[in-house]
C-alpha cells in the first residue's frame, strides 16, 4: 500500500503541475486557434517509425514554402484563374459570333466568282444566270422583319450570357468561399482533438493505476480506451478532409501540389449581415437566374415581333457584274452579244399567302408564353427562397450563440475544478473530463458557426450580392 500511496502521490503532484500551468480564467475569444503543425498528436500511442522510414522522408523533395491567404485573396485568385469562368466567357464569345452571322445578312456582301462550262442550246448555270468567265455579285437586306427579329432574339441572347457568365462566377466565389472558411474549422478542430487526445490519455493512464490498485473497475479502462480510440478516429477523419479541402482550393487558386496553404482566420465581411430585409428588393434586380429568364422573354418578344410583320413586303438590294464569253453561242440566241454586263437594283417580294408566316408567328406566340411562364415561376421561387434562407441564417444565428453559450459554460465548470483541484477536492481525472468536454463544446461552436456561414454564403448568391460583398 505504501508503494501505491506514492505512486498516487506521484500523479497527483503530475497533475497539479499539468493544470497549473493551465490555471486562469479563460476568456471566449472569437476563434479557437489551431495548432500550426499537423503532426502526430493524434498517433503518440503508437510505435516510432522504422528507421527506413526516416531516411526515405528525409529524401523527400522539399514542399514550397507555404502561403499564407486572406478569404479576399483567395477568392480573388480563385477567380484569376478558375477554368469554369474560362468556359463561360469562351461561351460568352460564341454567342456574340453566333449572333452576327444573322445580323451580317442586313450588311453589305460581296462576292466573286468565275467558271467555264459546255453549253448546248441557251446558255445558262443551275441557278439561271448567264454562265461567265468572272462575275461579281452584292445583295444586302434592307427590310425583312422576320429575318431581323430572328437577329434580335440571337443578339439579346448574347448579351443574356453576361448574366450566365455571372452566375459561373457566383459559384466559384461561394466554393472557394465555403471551402476557405471549412479548412479553416478543420484545422481549429485537428488542434483541439491533439489537446483532447492528452486529456483521454491522461484520464486512460489515472484509470489504469487505479484499477491496477482495485479502486476502479476493469469496464472503466474500456471507457478510457474507447474515448481515445474516438478521438483518434475523429482525428484521422479531420485530416482527411483537411487533404480533400486543400487539393481542391489548390485547383481552383491555380498553386502547385506542393503548395503549403495557410488560411488567416478571415470570416465574412462586415456588409454580408447588414442587407436585412431589402434582400428581397436585391434579389429581383441581381438574381442571375431571374435575369436569364428576364432576357429569355425580350427575346422572344423580338422574334414575334419579326415573325408578325411576315406579313409585310420584303426589300432587298442586289447587284450583278459578269464578264461574257462568245464560245457559249450567245450569239446564235441573242441578236447582239456583249461581253460586259451590269445589273443592280431592288427586288421586293410581296406575300400574299404565306402558310410559313402563319406557323412561324404561332410558334414564336408559344415560345413567348413559355418564357413569360418560366420567368413568373422563377420570380416566385427566388421570393420564397430568399425568405426561406433568411429564416435558415436566423436559426443558425441562434445555434451558434448556443453553441457559445455552452462552451462559456464548459469553460467555467473547467476554472470551477482547476480551483477544487488546487485544493485537493477532486481529482485529476475530474480536471481532464472537463478538459474534454471543453474541447467537445469548442467544436459543437466551430460547427455551428461553420453552418451559419454557409447559410449566409447561400443566402448571398440567391439574392446576387456574393460577389459585391468583396467589392
């Protein structure tokens, strides 16, 4: 009994020196800071690594230094170099070109031509012009209304993909964002499942002692050994995710795979809870889906517009320049034979029955209606989704001042038996349990005020101002 009384002695004195040097009041700061090194705190229980091993690591390439970002930084690299913007303005620029070849019908056009052919009886090509040596032809449209509501619809559905391309940037800012703001809970939480982990081994090792001296039960060591053995797993699941969200930021920043990311602590900026209940308003305005559909129904207005004033005569400009030759026996059909010919003017076309026309205006009448619809639809589901996330950040909100609630209240139950500790009152063990259930609490907070951010980063995007907010 003596030697157990000393070895009691022993952590005692251990523990006392352990929790004085944590001894103070501890203060709610606005973060928990996390442990720089991600070594292996998790994994002290294990064996050292073979010496092998650490020759082989020791011949490993040095990583690049790391980089330290801001959450502007990043999402303004992010948007340098992400390769979906690059495809949306690629897409961007395919629609304009798409759009002029319909509108170049009402410019000038200028074409020249030439062939030789046998000809038997009166001379003629397939299209029933005079065959020549060299011919120069122009047409230009200057009044055909479906052809140029047809070239409006094109040319507003160009300018439409400006608020596509809007819309590309939006998710790229909102990705980066979200994983920013996630790498950086992750390793908050790594660091304080390393101090957790100490706290489980300390109470694992007092365990032990005490059912080796028969003060405890075997099925308290299993306890011991099973909240390590969490811990350990929650680690291992934090560093993977912790890989998954670093290989993904450094894709979309444009860095190398051995680029070191540090992230600042950065949280949303300031403006991003101060926009209340006008969202709403913003969200008519700046919704890039509503825009998309907004212009979906100008455009369609443009090509029924064309397509009813099928009904009007047609104007066009035409001119024809051809160089004759005599081995076409034009002279044995024609009583006089020129070599030069020149022929320009108008050539109208009056419709009087056109069952195209009819078809054309119906389809574009149903087109419009579509559009009408989709957009009406879409305007009510923005309303109801703006509602309906602003309800979500709201209860978020009061999640996370829960969750702050609760870990002021670990906190305090912590310097409760720091003190009955100094004064011999409770026992190591005690001290640690708390220790852990403080560090449970810090990251049920990081948690929820995780959530509230991406509630907030969702309610942004859906109401258009996500990229405004970093203006």
């Amino acid at each position: 009994m003596r030697d157990g009384t000393l070895n009691r002695g022993i952590w005692l004195m251990a523990g006392l020196l352990a929790v004085c040097g944590h001894c103070g009041a501890q203060e709610l700061p606005e973060r928990p800071v996390a442990t720089a090194d991600a070594a292996s705190a998790a994994m002290s229980f294990q064996n050292a690594a073979p010496s092998n091993a650490q020759e082989s690591a020791a011949m490993a390439p040095v990583p690049d230094a790391a980089i330290t970002l801001t959450l502007k930084r990043a999402i303004e690299m992010a948007l340098a170099n992400s390769k979906d913007i690059q495809l949306a303005k690629i897409q961007t620029s395919l629609a304009d070109r798409s759009a002029q070849i319909t509108k170049a019908e009402f410019l000038p056009n200028l074409y020249a031509g030439s062939g030789a052919g046998y000809t038997y009886g009166i001379p003629e090509t397939p299209g029933g012009r005079a065959p020549s040596l060299f011919n120069v032809t122009y047409t230009q449209e200057i009044f055909n209304e479906p052809l140029r509501g047809q070239s409006k619809e094109q040319q507003e559905q160009a300018r439409s993909q400006r608020f596509a391309l809007a819309e590309v940037r939006n998710r790229v800012i909102s990705r980066t964002a979200m994983a920013y703001l996630e790498l950086e809970k992750v390793r908050h939480s790594l660091g304080l499942l390393r101090a957790e982990l100490e706290s489980a081994e300390k109470i694992l090792q007092v365990t032990q002692e005490r059912e080796e001296e028969g003060f405890e039960l075997p099925v308290e060591v299993t306890k011991s050994q099973l909240t390590r053995a969490q811990i350990v797993q929650k680690t291992l699941q934090l560093e993977g995710r912790e890989d998954e969200l670093q290989v993904f930021l450094k894709s979309q920043l444009g860095l190398s795979d051995e680029q070191q990311i540090e992230v600042s602590g950065d949280d949303l900026p300031g403006e991003a809870e101060q926009q209340g209940a006008d969202l709403v308003a913003l969200a008519m305005q700046n919704n890039t889906g509503l825009q998309l559909a907004a212009a979906d129904v100008r455009a369609r207005e443009f090509r029924l517009v064309g397509e009813k004033r099928g009904y009007l005569p047609t104007l066009q400009l035409v001119g024809v320049y051809s160089y004759l030759a005599k081995f076409n026996n034009y002279t044995e059909f024609f009583k006089t034979f020129q070599a030069n010919n020149l022929n320009a003017g108008v050539q109208i076309q009056v419709p009087l029955f056109s069952a195209k026309t009819k078809a054309a205006v119906g389809l574009a009448s149903v087109n419009l209606e579509a559009a009408k619809a989709t957009f009406a639809n879409r305007k009510t589901q923005v309303t109801a989704d703006v509602r309906q996330k602003s309800r979500v950040v709201r209860e978020k909100d009061a999640a996370k001042e829960v969750a702050r609630l609760q870990l002021q209240l670990a906190q305090q139950d912590v310097e409760v038996l720091q003190s009955q500790f100094g004064e011999g009152r409770v026992n190591l063990r005690e001290v640690e349990r708390a220790r852990v259930t403080e560090n449970d609490r810090w990251m049920e907070y990081l948690d929820a005020n995780f959530a509230r951010q991406q509630a907030e980063l969702d309610l942004l995007q859906t109401a258009g101002q996500l990229d405004k907010v970093w203006q």
